[in-house]
C-alpha cells in the first residue's frame, strides 16, 4: 500500500478505461507498491535528488511534495508524506495541508490528480478511490495540528462518506467506483476507514457483506502449492486466484485490523498457514504473513517479473513491494522473519526512493517505524531528512504521545489466539493497533 501500489492502480485504471477490467491480473509479486499506484513503489517519474534546490522551491511554492509529473499520483505522495512525516513526529506545513485539501471534490473524492481545482469536478472527472482513502486518512493524521481542525474534519467525513457510496456489493472497491473490487483498494481502504475510527466490518454493503468479505474472497488456501495463504489481486481470466505478494501485504494489514501506519505487535510468533472449516479475516491475514515470511526467505527480497513485452527477462528486485511485506509481517508480529528483508532495503533502496520520490521515502519510514528502527539511521540515509526536503519545510517535530502514536482502531490478537486454542481452533490472530 504505497508508492509501488499506485503503479498497480494505475494499470487497473488503464484496464478500466480499455475495458479490460477484470482481466487485469498482476502476477506474484508484481504489483507495484508505494500503496496502489504504478510500482506504487514509488510515484512512476523520477525524482531530482531530495537536497535539490528545485525540489525545495517547489514544494515551498504550491504546497505539493516533489517535483515529477504528478498526473498519476499527486493526492497518492502527498497522503503518504503526510503519514510519514506524522510517524516521525513532525506536522506539514499550512501550505502542503492546504494543496491537498483544495484536490478533493465537491462529493469528497478525490482524482489522482486535478491540475485546475478552480474548476468543480464533474461527471468526467476520473474518481480514485484509492487516493481518496489515503488522502482521509492523511488530513485525518495532521486534523489536530492544522490550522483549521474543522475543515479537515469536514473533509475527512466527506471522503468517508463517498467511499461509502461507491462501495461495491461484495463488500469491496475496484480502484475506480464501479469497477471490479481487487485486494489492494479494498485493503488500502479497509485501512483508512479504521485509521479515521470507523470499524470496516460496519460498513456493508446493500448485500450486507463488509470488507472483509470482499478480501476472504481473494485468499488462496494453503494448500495451494504454489501461493499458499497469499491473496491474489483479482481472479483471472479464468476465475483462478494467483498469488500476489503486493495485495498479500495489503491484505494481511487489512486483515489485522491495520492500515499502511502500523506498529510492532507483540508478543513475536513465527506465522504459520492453517486453513478453517469457516475461514475468518484474522486467520487469513496470518496465512498471509505466513506466504510473505516464506517469499522473503528465499532471497532477503521481493522481485518483478519483466514487464511485457520487455527483451530483459529476468526479474529484478522489487524494492517498493519489499517494504510492503516488512511492514505486514511486523504488524503481523513477524519480525524475525522481516529482519533480513529490513537490513537488504537499508543497503540497497537509497537509488529507488531518490528516483521513485515522496511516497518511496514515506514507505521505507513507516517500514522502518514498523520495525522499530531509526528512519533517520536507515543504512546510511536519514529518510526523515530527505523526505522532508521534498516539500515544504515542516513544522517543529511534535514529540507528544499524540503525535506519534497510532490512533489505530486495532483489537489485541493475542487474548483472541487464546480464545482459539481453547476452543481448538488455534487462531493466531494478531492485531496490535493498527487502523483498519
């Protein structure tokens, strides 16, 4: 759920609009991270580098952090900056708070971009659902310190609520409204909305079926031999589950009551697969560590298969979706099994954050924060630094317990695995704070 999966969002908005749709299925691992957007890795133009003259000028200017193209993820790096910085200790300036305010429309949606904001949002205007859950729960990170709490909280609200209107009769979202719901919109959503204090399982749709619903029906069982646990993006063409690791670690989140802004959970388990007679969201999630935990174990690191058509066909590492499973097996309580991957992005993400841009630092801060590791002592790099010198200068680090806690709406999983071993179930289920 980050700056890789808007890479994944924008092939499915390109699906959408060539009428491909559901015929949009990312392979294992192959869906781009920074959240949903393309490798939501990472914003898809690269970035000049963070201590850059023009980088600082223009954040200082228009409020808008970084200074690629930001057609395709304007709203989507701001959100994620915002919930970095917050993570940090730090408040965005007036003026960056304000660019993203001004992007939301009439309805309480948001686009992935709108050059012109004088100009009202009409019938023709491209939804996000996607960005309009990051964007909620962003204003709603930096409601207490911005100069006018009310219009956040209005426009918090007003997300919530069309996101509520679009909500598809499964239970889950497509990344546009109407389209088919996949894993990772519905996760990234599910997060949010949990993040702003609404309980996911509450919002239902005119079938009565949640979230959670919706994501149950994406999760391969473990004994499927090639994705055991994992979640797939959406059926293919055929209707069969593939796994991907980007909506697995989208899913787990999801699954644990969490959103992309997650904490350690403790006590540590190691996660393992284990199918239900009556499948529930909690032990989903932990079979989705459990395929996570596994993937990274074979090389330290996630990878992506060649894109098509390309003459390069081997894989490459895949930095953005890395992080993504650093982040879920360590809400997840997985933090051995996410040590190694966390120590290979310490030495080697520095190259992609510095092309990728403001979301790609925003993940490996809250992959990092997840961790328990210093972002200002990633490797080399001082992450906190460089993503604030993409944007306007912050305000003073705010060092309250409010301000780095998580406000999560998650449930403790570990008096809930008690009550499964006793009834012989067995459950891990392991949610220690995260916003669903």
């Amino acid at each position: 759920m980050n700056t890789v999966r808007r890479g994944a969002a924008a092939l499915a908005a390109a699906a959408v609009v060539i009428g491909t749709g559901a015929a949009l299925a990312l392979p294992a691992a192959a869906a781009p991270a920074p959240s949903d957007a393309p490798s939501d890795s990472a914003s898809a133009s690269s970035e000049p580098a963070p201590d850059s003259a023009s980088a600082s000028a223009s954040g200082a200017s228009s409020g808008l952090y970084g200074t690629a193209d930001p057609t395709y993820d304007g709203v989507w790096r701001q959100s994620y900056a915002f919930l970095a910085q917050r993570g940090a200790g730090f408040q965005p300036a007036d003026l960056a708070v304000d660019w993203l305010l001004g992007q939301q429309c009439a309805d309480g949606s948001f686009s992935s971009y709108r050059a012109d904001t004088a100009t009202p949002c009409d019938a023709k205007t491209m939804r996000d659902t996607n960005a309009t859950a990051l964007a909620v729960q962003a204003l709603g990170s930096v409601r207490r310190e911005s100069a006018d709490p009310e219009k956040v909280d209005k426009a918090v609200k007003a997300g919530d609520g069309w996101l509520r209107s679009v909500q598809n009769k499964d239970g889950g979202w497509g990344y546009t409204p109407g389209g088919p719901s996949d894993a990772n919109s519905t996760s990234l959503i599910a997060g949010a909305l949990a993040a702003t204090g609404i309980k996911p399982g509450s919002y239902t749709s005119v079938e009565g079926r949640t979230p959670y619903d919706a994501l149950l029906t994406f999760a391969l069982p473990c004994s499927d031999k090639d994705g055991a646990g994992a979640f797939a993006y959406q059926p293919d063409k055929t209707g069969k589950l593939l796994a991907n690791a980007d909506a697995t670690a989208a899913a787990t989140l999801a699954g644990l009551g969490k959103s992309v802004v997650s904490t350690k959970a403790s006590p540590e388990q190691s996660p393992t697969c284990q199918d239900l007679t009556k499948p529930t969201i909690e032990r989903a999630a932990l079979n989705g560590a459990s395929y996570l935990a596994k993937a990274l174990a074979k090389t330290g690191h996630l990878t992506a298969p060649p894109m098509p058509g390309s003459t390069d066909t081997t894989e490459k590492p895949d930095v953005g979706n890395t992080a993504d499973a650093v982040l879920a097996l360590a809400a997840a309580g997985a933090t051995k099994e996410a040590q190694p991957a966390l120590e290979w992005l310490e030495k080697n993400s520095a190259a992609w954050a510095k092309e990728s841009g403001p979301a790609a630092y925003a993940q490996l801060i809250l992959a990092a924060r997840a961790t328990e590791t210093d972002p200002r002592e990633f490797g080399t790099a001082d992450l906190v630094e460089q993503l604030n010198a993409l944007g306007p200068a912050p305000k003073s680090p705010d060092t309250s317990d409010a301000a780095t806690s998580d406000d999560e709406s998650g449930f403790d999983v570990w008096w809930i695995i008690g009550i499964g071993m006793v009834v012989g179930v067995g459950i891990g289920f392991l949610v220690s704070g995260r916003k669903k």
